[in-house]
C-alpha cells in the first residue's frame, strides 16, 4: 500500500500581499469510501504599511475554504482579457468573496 505525501502549505508572497494555500486532506472510512472530500483553505494577508521588510501580518488574514466545485470552476476558468472567475461564499458568520483574474505581469 502507498500512501501520497501532501504538502504542509504553498505560499505566494508579492510586495503587498501574500496568499498561503492549505490543503485539508480527503478522510475515508475502514472500507475506503470518502467520508469527507477535503479542501484548500485560502489563507490572504496584507503586508503591515510602512514596514521596510515587507513583514506580513497574519493577525488580520482572511481564510476562505475552497471546495471541489470551487476548484473546478477555477480550472475550468480560462480568462479573456477584463474577465473574472468570482468565488462567493455566504456563512451565518461572514461573507467572503475572491475574485481571480489575469494578471498584467504573470509569474
């Protein structure tokens, strides 16, 4: 039996902000069936203004989980110039929103 290694986190860092992906792992039962499908947590935070190393802060980052049918709309997702892929979620807590599109400067 082999078992698949996932990452811990994947992070993307620019001079203002960063985005840390997290990947909460598919669980299934004795007899192999998923139980629960997983997911990506998306972890956004803003640098702190004015400081010179760029030092994020965590304190205030916003976590949006990312689903199966998120993760497929974002694939399936092949941008036109000015387009948006949009992702709303609405809980009794918060309501949390991304909008992803191409950038001028990609990499």
């Amino acid at each position: 039996m082999s078992y698949i290694k996932y990452p811990e986190s994947v992070e993307f860092y620019k001079k203002r902000n960063t985005l840390q992906m997290k990947l909460k792992k598919p669980v299934s039962d004795d007899n192999g069936k998923i139980t629960d499908s997983g997911c990506v947590f998306f972890e956004v935070a803003n640098a702190i203004p004015g400081d010179p190393d760029g030092k994020i802060d965590w304190s205030t980052k916003i976590i949006m989980k990312i689903g199966v049918n998120d993760i497929a709309k974002i694939l399936s997702f092949i941008p036109k110039e000015g387009e948006e892929c949009k992702i709303f979620h609405k809980t009794a807590n918060a309501t949390t929103s991304i909008n992803l599109k191409l950038g001028t400067n990609p990499g």
